[in-house]
C-alpha cells in the first residue's frame, strides 16, 4: 500500500499497528509515478455508509478482491480512513501493466517515536511510499 502525502503514511501506520509504540520502527520513502490510464478510482459514493468502521465492512473488502480477480489496472486508489480527502494507493504486482509503473529509490526517512507517543523506536522494516 502507498499512501498520499507523505504526512500520511505515519497517519494510516499508527492507526492500524497493533502496537502503538513498537520497539522498533522504520520507514521507506521511495517516489512512485503512475500514469493516471493506469488507474482504477473507488469514490466515496461507491463504498458502503460504513466504509470507515474498525474493522472494515466486508462489502470494503469485496471491492478490492474483486479488483483483483477482474485485473482491470495495475493500480487501485481509494479514499484514506483517516483523511478521506487523500489517497491510498494499491498495487496489483501480478497485473501486465505494474512494470509500467515508475517506482524510484529509497528515501532515508526517520520516524519520529513522539507521534506514536513513545520515548524512542528502534529500527524494523516497513514501506511506506509519497506519490
């Protein structure tokens, strides 16, 4: 999953971790640029009055398996939990048009443990990504 901006992706990290102030904790910036032909778009008024509930609504999760079954784009986006108004991006590695997409290198990105509300945070791996 990658996430739009790049404030973002802490944002949708800390709401869906287990734990709130991991001991470790690291992130990959990297910038991914898609062309918008590769793109299938799910709106607000297509998900289900509850799309944002904890935890998601089957019929949510419907949406995306059957993105992938139908293998439409490479790419899906769909509205952020947490804000709405940006993106979350999907990404179907097995579809003909994902080595379409431009997906650089890595950006060194610090987290910083006070948005998690801990002392400090080790390092572990996780991918995040700013489009």
């Amino acid at each position: 999953m990658f996430s739009e901006p790049v404030k973002s992706s802490g944002r949708e990290r800390n709401a869906f971790s287990t734990n709130r102030c991991p001991r470790r904790f690291s992130t990959l910036f990297t910038k991914v640029t898609i062309d918008a032909s590769l793109i299938t778009d799910v709106t607000e008024s297509q998900l289900p009055r509850n799309w944002n509930d904890d935890p998601s609504p089957r019929e949510v999760r419907a949406i995306g398996d059957a993105w992938v079954v139908r293998g439409s784009s490479a790419v899906l986006r769909v509205p952020s939990v947490l804000v709405p108004q940006e993106h979350n991006f999907l990404l179907n590695t097995r579809h003909e048009d994902f080595r379409k997409l431009r997906i650089g290198g890595p950006r060194p990105f610090r987290f910083d443990p006070r948005l998690a509300g801990c002392d400090e945070v080790e390092p572990w791996f996780d991918v995040y990504s700013s489009l």
